[in-house]
C-alpha cells in the first residue's frame, strides 16, 4: 500500500514538473512559405491537373488560414514575375499589386523580379528583403514578431546569375559580401530570432557558398511546380517551394526557448473548389480590362499593317475537298477551343489565344473574330500548315508541315502546362481522321 502510493505521487510529481517545465518555454509557430510565382497570376483552366492556384484563390485561403491562426507567419522567396517581352508588363504590374493585398511578411528579391527594371519592384509596395542589395533602398533583412517568436528573414542574390554582368560598366546591383551575410545572420541569432533565408541559389550551392551555420530554415530555389519534402542539412531545415503559384508550403514549429525543437510539413494545394476573393474582384476586373485594351490597341495596329492575301484560307475551304476529314474535325473539341476561351472571358488574351486559334501572330492569321472569324478554334491549318498554295493547285502542292512529326504538331500547344496529362498514343485516337 505504501509502496504505491509513493510510486503515485511520485509519478504525479514528475508529471507536474515537466508540464511547468514545459508550459515555460515550448511555443508553436506557423509558418506559410511559397516560391517562384513565375508569372502565374491565375491559371490557364486549360486541364484540370493544371487548375491549381492564383492569386485570388490564394487570397481566399490565406484569409482562412490566418482566420484560425492570427499569428501565421507568411514569406515568400520571390521570384513573382516572368518577363519575357515587352507584353508583359502589364501583368507583371497587376502580379505586383495583387500582391500586395496578400499581406505577406517578407518577400525575397530574385533576379527574374528585376527583369523590367528596378523602380517597379522599389515602388510596389512590397515587403521585399535583398541582403547584399547595393545601397539601403531595399532592407538587408526584416523581423517579423509572432506570438512572442522573432524571425529574421534574408534574402540572398546570387551575383554570379546577375543578367548585368556580362554588361560594361559598373551595373552591379549587388555586392558578394557573404561574411557580411554571416555576421548579420549570427547578430540575429544571437538576438534570440529564428533566421530564414531564401535564395535562389539550389541547396548544393547555397550550402558551399553561403554559410548556413546561423541558418534555421533555408528557403532553397523552387521545384517545378511540385514542393519538394523538406530535409536537414546539419541544423537548417531546408524547404523547397514548387512554382507557378499552385500551392502553398506550411510548416508548424514548435519552438523550445525561442529555438525549433520540432517541426511538421504540409503542402496545400488550391484547386477551384477555393472560392475566389471578394476583395480581389476589383483587381481582377482591371487587370482583364487593361488585358483587352491592350489587345484592341494592338488589333488595330496589326489591321493597319495586313496587307495582300492571306496564307490561311480557312476550315470551310478544305472541307469541300475532305469531307470525311472535315466531318470528323467538326465534333472534335478542336473546334470548339474559341468557344471556350469567350466562355471563360478570355478570348481577348493574347496569352490564351495563341493556342486556341490558326496562325495568331502570324502574317495572315488570326486577328479577332470579327476581321477573321474564319479561323477561330484549332482549325486544319494548324496542324497542317497555310493552306492557300495547296486549295490552289487542287491539292497538287503539300502543305507545310506535310514533312513534320506528328508529335511535333501537337507539341506546338499540347504543352507540359496547359496538357499535362497529354500522351501522343492516347490523344491521336481521338481526332484521327
Ligand atoms: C480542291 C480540292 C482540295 C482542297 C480545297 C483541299 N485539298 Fe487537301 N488534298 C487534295 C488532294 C487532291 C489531295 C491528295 C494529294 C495527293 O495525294 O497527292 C490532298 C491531300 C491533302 C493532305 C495529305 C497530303 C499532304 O499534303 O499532307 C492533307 C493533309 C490535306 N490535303 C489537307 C488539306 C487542308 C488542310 C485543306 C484546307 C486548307 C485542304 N487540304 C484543301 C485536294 C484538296
Ligand atoms: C500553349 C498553348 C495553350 C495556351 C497558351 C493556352 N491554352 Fe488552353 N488549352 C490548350 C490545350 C492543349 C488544351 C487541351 C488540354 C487537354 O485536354 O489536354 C486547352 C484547353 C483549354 C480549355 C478547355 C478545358 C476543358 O475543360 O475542356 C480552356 C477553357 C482553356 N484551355 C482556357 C485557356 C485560357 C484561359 C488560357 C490563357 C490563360 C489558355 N487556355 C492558354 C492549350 C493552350
Ligand atoms: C490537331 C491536328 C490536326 C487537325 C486539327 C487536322 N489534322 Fe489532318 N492530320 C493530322 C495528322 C497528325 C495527320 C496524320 C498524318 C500522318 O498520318 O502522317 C492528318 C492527316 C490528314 C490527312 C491525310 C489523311 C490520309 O489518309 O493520309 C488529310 C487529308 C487531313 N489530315 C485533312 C485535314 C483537314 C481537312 C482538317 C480540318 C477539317 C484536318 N486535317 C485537321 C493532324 C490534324
Ligand atoms: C493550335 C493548338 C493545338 C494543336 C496544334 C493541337 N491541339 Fe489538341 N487541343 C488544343 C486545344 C486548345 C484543345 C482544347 C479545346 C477545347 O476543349 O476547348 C485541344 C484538345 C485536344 C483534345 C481533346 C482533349 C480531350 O481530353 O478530349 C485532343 C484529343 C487533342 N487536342 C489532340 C491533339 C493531337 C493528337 C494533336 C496533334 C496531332 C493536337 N491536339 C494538336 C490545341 C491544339
């Protein structure tokens, strides 16, 4: 009998202390952490593997999110846009300033952000971090206080993938101060933060050149599209973000005196059953706006410029040669992909339309469907080539692409992103004709 009652109490007696013990110190911290945006300010719907993400979806579940959490941390590595020619600007000011009302805590600076110069990305509004920026008109790193944690974020660009550097002149927009890095890590450290730092640089990389002693949590350079499962390198938690805005990354500290004692990963997708903001409504509604007048602007530019005849002659001309053939292409969604582009109130983005329509951007082909509503949807010409020389000569002169692999003629639209699932073998039975 004493015997137990000893062994009770003492148990009970441990028991309390490590739950004071405990009570004292441990703390959870959550944090959401995205990558290489890319560009993608929605998705193309195009697939249903590929209707992930978008900024207003993104808006909607970070609200809900911070809805059951108010202390979330949320940071981003950057990387938010893709500038390829002069069209896009355009979005890339919408991604900027949709952005913004996402209410990130930190966004790491990349070099893609500074494709259109710096002033755009200085005055976005951003919270972005550039630790080896070359003056102090971006912060070198930013604190963030939750739930009585600290995070310290940096952001490092690799001067060595600087598209100024094969330039003349002193264009350096960065220095290569990595033992600055260090001493402002180990400052933040010794403050009692948790350090984060992004950058683009991939883990091998990131591990060599910068010194990842002071480093908590490593945001390496994004995956595609996928996140990928987070790793320890000696005391850094590295994560990996996947591009393209499809999903986000979320991973739950819990901290023991303010240092990660243990952490859980999750990655959340955001499929079309999120809602899209309200908030974001007026954003949206803008954006689609500026995208049609810009497309209008150009229309009538290109009307300006079209002269002579026409490479294209259009469905209609071939079928009364091919009937069969025409037949068979007639109940194929082929010729439905215009339909379905007004339907999602996209047939005004050149962006959607190149792929949805013959010879968009080519001479002759198609403008807008009320110049040459003959060659909406993806028609024979576009697999077959301009038709014009062959309905001439009665079928005696090839069509373009008579030499081209079939595959290679798919592959002009049936891209990893907008057909993920596509398989030649699996597809051509479908439209054989
Ligand atoms: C005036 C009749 C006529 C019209 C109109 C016509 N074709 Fe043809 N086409 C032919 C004939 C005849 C052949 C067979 C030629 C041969 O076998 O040498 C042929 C062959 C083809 C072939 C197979 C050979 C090759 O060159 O690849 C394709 C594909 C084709 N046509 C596509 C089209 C398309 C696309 C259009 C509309 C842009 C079209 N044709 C309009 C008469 C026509
Ligand atoms: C690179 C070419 C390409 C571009 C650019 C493109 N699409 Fe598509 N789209 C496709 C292909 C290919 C499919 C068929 C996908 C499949 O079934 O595998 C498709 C299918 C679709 C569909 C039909 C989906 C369904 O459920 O049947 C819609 C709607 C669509 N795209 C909208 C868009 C929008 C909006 C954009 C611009 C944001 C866009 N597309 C840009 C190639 C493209
Ligand atoms: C999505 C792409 C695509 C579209 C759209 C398309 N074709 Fe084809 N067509 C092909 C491919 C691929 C072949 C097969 C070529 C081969 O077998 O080497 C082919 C074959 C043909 C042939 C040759 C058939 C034979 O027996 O050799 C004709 C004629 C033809 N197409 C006409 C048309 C006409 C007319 C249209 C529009 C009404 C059309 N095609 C639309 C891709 C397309
Ligand atoms: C000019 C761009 C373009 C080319 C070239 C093209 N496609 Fe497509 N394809 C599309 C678009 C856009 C859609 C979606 C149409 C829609 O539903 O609105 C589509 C849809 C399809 C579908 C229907 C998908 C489904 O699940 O039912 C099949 C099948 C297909 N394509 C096969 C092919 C094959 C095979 C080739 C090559 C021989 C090819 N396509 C070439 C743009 C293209």
């Amino acid at each position: 009998m004493f015997r137990s009652l000893s062994s009770q109490v003492l148990l009970l007696l441990i028991l309390t202390l490590c739950g004071a013990a405990s009570a004292a110190a441990a703390s959870s911290l959550g944090l959401i952490y995205s990558g290489n945006l890319d560009g993608e300010l929605e998705p193309c719907g195009c697939s249903e593997a590929g209707d992930l993400g978008g900024l207003k979806r993104r808006a909607t579940l970070l609200d809900r999110l911070r809805a059951e959490n108010p202390q979330l941390v949320v940071i981003s590595s950057g990387g938010l846009l893709h500038v390829e020619g002069a069209g896009d600007r355009l979005k890339s000011e919408y991604i900027l300033s949709g952005f913004k009302q996402l209410g990130y805590d930190a966004i790491g600076l990349q070099w893609r952000d500074l494709a259109l110069g710096p002033e755009l990305v200085l005055e976005a509004g951003l919270p972005w971090v550039a630790s080896n920026w070359h003056d102090d008109s971006l912060p070198a790193s930013r604190l963030i206080e939750r739930s009585g944690a600290r995070i310290a974020f940096f952001s490092w660009l690799d001067p060595q993938q600087s598209p100024l550097q094969q330039m003349q002149g002193s264009h350096t927009l960065v220095d290569d101060d990595v033992a600055g890095l260090h001493r402002a890590l180990r400052q933040a450290k010794a403050d009692g933060a948790i350090t984060v730092l992004a950058t683009e640089l991939p883990l091998k990389l990131a591990a060599s050149e910068l010194v990842l002693e002071d480093v908590d949590i490593l945001i390496q350079r994004s995956a595609y599209e996928e996140y990928g499962e987070p790793v320890m390198q000696g005391k850094t938690l590295v994560l990996q973000p996947g591009s393209r805005g499809m999903r986000l990354g979320r991973v739950d500290l819990t901290l023991v005196d303010g240092r990660i004692q243990s952490w859980q990963h999750q990655v959340l997708p955001m499929p079309d059953t999120i809602p899209d903001a309200e908030k974001m409504r007026d954003w949206y509604e803008d954006y689609n706006a500026a995208v049609k007048a810009a497309y209008l602007k150009r229309v009538e530019l290109r009307k300006q410029r079209e002269q002579g005849q026409s490479p294209y002659v259009g469905e209609e001309v071939c079928q009364a040669c091919h009937q069969t053939e025409h037949k068979i292409w007639s109940a194929s969604d082929h010729a439905m992909a215009y339909d379905d582009l007004e339907a999602v109130g996209k047939s005004f983005d050149p962006e959607c339309i190149q792929c949805h329509v013959v010879g968009f951007d080519k001479p002759g082909g198609f403008v807008d469907m009320n110049m040459t509503g003959h060659l909406m949807g993806v028609q024979c010409e576009s697999c077959h080539g301009a038709g014009r020389a062959h309905v001439e000569a009665k079928g005696a002169v090839a069509l373009p692409n008579s030499d081209w692999d079939k595959e290679k003629m798919c592959a002009q639209c049936h891209t990893q992103p907008h057909s993920p699932g596509f398989a030649f073998d699996k597809y051509w039975p479908k439209i054989r004709h």
